[in-house]
C-alpha cells in the first residue's frame, strides 16, 4: 500500500522550493500548476447530501477534516434529527496527515449525579419495558457532542469556530426539504407526538407528518447555534440552554428525569488512548471503552487473522461461518467485560492480547458451530446485552488535502432519542444503553447505572493504517449492538476481499452477536441459511439496515462509499 497521497505530495513539493536555478522553478511552477488542476485529495463520506456539502465546502474553504467533521454534523442534526444531535454524544477517531499520530475522543453522554442503579426498575424491581424507559426524561444522559467539538477544534481545527456554523445556521432558517428517510420514520413512530415541543416541529397542523420534499424550517435550532457560534460550547453547558434542558428533562410528564445545572457544567469531552492490533499486514486502530465497539471489532479481527479469509473468498459459506464464530467469540467477551472504564476495570490490553487470540481463535470449528460462546476470562463481574437495532446513529468519515482523516460516529441512540426536543434539537435517551438490571448470576453488572458513569456504547469507528503507519481506511456504521459485525464485514469484504469501498460496504450483511447468525433478508446471502444451519448455526434472516461510510486509499486515489441502505453521498469537490 502507497504512503497516502498528501503525504507524498507535500514532500515532494518542500523538496523542490530548495532548488534555485530557474529551469527548476520552471518546473516547480508547472508541477504546482498540475496540482492545483487536480482534484484535492480530500472526500467526505455522510449520511445525507447536505450535510456532506456543508462538509465539502469547508474542506474546500481550506478547513480540516474536523473542522468539516464539526460542519457536517450540525447540519445532520437538522436533516438527520432521528440520528444523532448536539442532544447526544459521539466517538471521533482522529489521523494526523503529518505526525501519523491517531488520536481518540470520546464524547459519550453520561447520567446525572442523582442516577442509581435501579433508575430502569419498577415498583417490583423488575426492569422496566424498554419503551417505558426510553420516553421521557429518564433516559437523557449529559450531552457530549459540543464538548468534543471544542476539544477536537482545538486540537485540530483551522479554520474559526463559527465559520463551522454557518451552513446550519442558513439550513435551519431558510428550511430543508424532508427527505423520504425522515418522513417515514416520523410516519411510524407511536411518541413523538406525546410531547408538544416534537409535535409542533415534525407534523402540520393536521397532525399528519410533513410529506417528502416539505420545506422544513427550524428557527429554534439557528437561534440555539447562533449562541454556541458565538460564545463556544459553554453557551450549551451553562445558561439559558442548560436551564431549558434541564426543565424538559425534570418536566417530562410521566418519566422525568434527575438531570441538574451542575451536571451539564460538570460535563468533559475525554482524549482516551487509541486501540490498534495488526491484521495480516495492516493495523486496525479502534475506539477504546466506554464504547464496546473498538474491541469487539479488534477482537473479531484478530480471531480472523488466523484464517485465510481470502482464499475461501465472498461467496464462501465457510468464510462467514467463521467470521460468525470469530465475532460469536467476541461478543461473549463483550457482554461480561465492557463498561466505562472510569468506573470498572476493563481488561482491554487482556481482550487483545495475540495470544489469547489466538486461544480464542482455536477454540473455533470449521465444520460446526460453537453455538453459544463463553467469556474466556475469569469473571470479576456480569453483564446483559442488549439486542436491538435501531434506525437512528450516523457515521461520517472525513479527508482533508493535508491527510488529516477523521471517522466519527455519532447518536442519539433509539430513533428521535428521548422525543424531548428542546430549542429545535432532540434529547438522546443513551442511558437505555445501561443494563436495566443492576445485578445478575449474583454479581453486579459491570455496565449498571452509576452516577456520572457512561453507558456502554457498541459504536465502532475505524481506521486502517498500513505497516508503515500511512492511512488505509476510514469506516464506521450505526445499527446498535450490530454495529461491530457491519464494520467487521466491510473490512473484510475489502481488505481480504479486495473489493471497492462502495461494494465493501454494499455487501449483504450478516452478523453474530453469540446468538443466532443474522442474514440480510432480501440479498443473495440468504440463500446460504441451509449452509450454515449445517454447520450448527442458528439462522435469522431479517433486514439489516446498516449506514457505513467511509473511503480507502488507493494508487488512484480516494475511493469512497456510502451505504446504499439509507440517504448517504460521497463528495470529493
Ligand atoms: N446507542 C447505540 C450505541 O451507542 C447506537 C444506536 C444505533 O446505532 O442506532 O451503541
């Protein structure tokens, strides 16, 4: 794989500026010539148009890949409210073009002082029915997506903080067309409604939700975005906006919430130290905890490691009975270990260990399925899985000309969040993303509710770097605890596979979670069930609404893709 292109290019061109003779200023002049004709190696990979344009202009106006990161998604807030928000939280992973340095930033909501481990019991002490949780004010965790916006504009920002906002600021007020995506998903959601704030944004005045093409038009947010453009992060974490999510989330009728002034103020974006294992000759480089995602992805890879993937090829049901197994093996692990490192030991350097790996990976029959894995470290603790897949999370991936690479997921966690809208943006209801029980098998679980703590994550954004450090990929995926399996399968599809980025990521899915195997319903995979029921598996064939994006580097330069399955582009200009 080529040093990524930046990176040869600026050499290239320091190296000339020392020649003096002007033959050789000629050609500097011409090569220069040359390269500002060509197309600048920069790409944004989002979930929906606009906000990708917001992201292109600004990589165009001379912005970094997090200041294009930043623009993009206040305007996926906007055009994408069921996703993700400046009402949730985020994982950013960040490749310095120059240094080769990854960095991680973990933006993850966190509950309120007052939560405690039975915020998700009933009267009885049986958990509550998810539903009942998610709705209301119970469920919103402290945001953290401005708070990693400021950390991450600091560290790597170029251009102003609120030249950011503009493209928002302009969407919001002179309106959006809704697209089919969110139209149908306001169609069939059952609380949206029940909350006058989100009544009055997404349906007219005969109750019916805004058709497709609708201009939608949300003053409210511009003028909330206008305050954080001018006054920075603080403007959300204290003040006037801190005391009207506050309200919401205390005044939600039925279900409120504990949150206080002192929570949101409290709040810290965190720089965690980055995961990377190898695979054959690259390195895969992955989120730590609080999110599951990084080692659970790592942890699949480096099982995989030790099959030849490439040789049994894509169409092979022995190459996804194993990769099944593989991520099988990982989940076990998962549901036992991961929570927020900040309030339990997590043994992740254990989890990745090459040796343990490949025990792991030993452990694996090509003839039968295990059927269900078990952890295989010893247990300090339990935890509970949850297994749902909601149609909210966005991911985006972004290049800058200076090599500057930024994969982040983002979300608000169930589709629409909490449904508490406050100021024109939605309220996440990530802590449903905690075990509802405090306690399980006669141990407490690692990822109960604790005052201030995160809520484990399964969100998973991704970058490859080869054997000499040179980016290879950025990728990412909503789909809630099958967000691993879907990055698992891109990276799979491409790197040993060799297919293009848009086909990597188009592939049909299919995924493990140590229960039963998953297969996309209506793709040509599904007609590999009985294989795979003959090797022992379970088989469930549903659809399998996945959203990844992101490119790879190839000799011709950036190849991106974006998911077929929801409203994604890829611009370059
Ligand atoms: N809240 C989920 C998580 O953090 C993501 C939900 C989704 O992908 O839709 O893992």
């Amino acid at each position: 794989m080529p040093a990524h292109p930046n990176t040869l290019a600026g050499k290239t061109i320091r190296k000339m500026q020392s020649a003096a003779a002007p033959r050789r200023l000629a050609v500097l002049l011409s090569f220069l010539l040359t390269a500002a004709c060509q197309s600048p190696p920069q790409m944004i990979a989002a979930a929906n148009p606009f906000a990708a344009e917001a992201g292109r202009d600004i990589l165009n106006a001379g912005g970094s890949a997090v200041d294009a990161a930043i623009a993009a998604e206040l305007v996926l807030t906007l055009v994408e409210p069921q996703s993700s928000g400046v009402g949730g939280g985020a994982f950013l992973l960040h490749y310095d073009g120059q240094s080769q340095e990854v960095s991680a930033y973990d933006g993850r909501e966190t509950a309120p002082a007052a939560a405690t481990a039975d915020l998700f019991l009933d009267a009885e002490g049986k958990p509550m029915s998810f539903w009942d949780a998610v709705v209301g004010g119970r469920s919103v965790g402290v945001p953290g997506l401005l708070r990693l916006f400021e950390t991450a504009h600091r560290a790597h920002g170029r251009l102003p903080w609120p030249r950011l906002f503009e493209a928002a600021i302009d969407l919001a007020e002179s309106g959006f067309p809704v697209s089919p995506r969110l139209h149908e998903l306001v169609a069939r959601d059952k609380h949206l409604r029940r909350f006058e704030a989100a009544k009055a944004y997404f349906y007219d005045r005969d109750d019916q939700p805004h058709a497709v093409g609708h201009r939608l038009q949300n003053p409210a947010y511009a003028d909330t975005l206008r305050r954080i453009a001018r006054d920075g992060a603080e403007a959300f974490y204290n003040g006037p906006i801190a005391a009207d999510i506050v309200a919401s989330v205390r005044g939600a009728v039925g279900n409120p919430g504990a949150m206080s002034l002192a929570d949101l103020a409290a709040y810290e974006a965190k720089a965690r130290p980055v995961l990377c294992l190898p695979y054959r000759r690259w390195q895969i480089c992955g989120m730590p905890p609080p999110t599951s995602g990084g080692v659970a992805v790592l942890q699949t890879m480096g099982i995989l490691a030790h099959f030849d993937l490439a040789g049994l090829g894509p169409e092979s049901p022995q190459a996804l009975h194993l990769v099944a197994e593989a991520s099988r093996l990982a989940f076990a692990d998962r549901g036992l270990f991961l929570a927020d490192p900040d309030f339990v030991t997590v043994p992740v350097e254990e989890l990745l260990d090459p040796a343990y790996l490949a025990d792991r990976a030993a452990l694996i029959s090509p003839t039968r399925s295990l059927g269900k894995a078990e952890p295989g470290l010893p247990a300090p603790q339990a935890s509970m899985p949850r297994q749902d897949d909601p149609p909210s999370t966005t991911h985006l991936a972004v290049a800058d000309r200076w090599g500057n690479v930024v994969s982040m997921t983002a979300s608000i966690e169930s589709a629409f969040g909490s449904r508490l809208m406050v100021r024109g943006f939605l309220l996440n209801n990530e802590l449903t993303d905690f075990s509802f029980l405090p306690r399980s098998a006669g141990r407490a679980v690692a990822n109960r509710v604790e005052g201030g703590k995160r809520p484990r994550s399964s969100m998973s954004p991704t970058l490859v770097l080869d054997d000499q450090g040179a980016l290879v990929m950025a990728v990412g995926s909503p789909g809630g605890s099958r967000i691993p399996g879907y990055v698992v399968k891109t990276l799979v599809a491409s790197l040993d596979w060799g297919l293009d980025m848009q086909a990597a990521i188009a592939f049909p899915n299919f995924v493990n979670r140590n229960g039963a195997t998953d297969l996309e319903e209506g793709t040509p995979l599904a007609r590999m069930a009985p294989d795979l029921e003959a090797l022992g598996h379970e088989v469930r064939v549903r659809p399998m609404t996945s959203g990844a994006h992101g490119f790879r580097v190839t000799d011709e330069g950036l190849d991106g893709g974006a998911d077929p399955r929801r409203e994604g582009v890829v611009l370059t200009r």
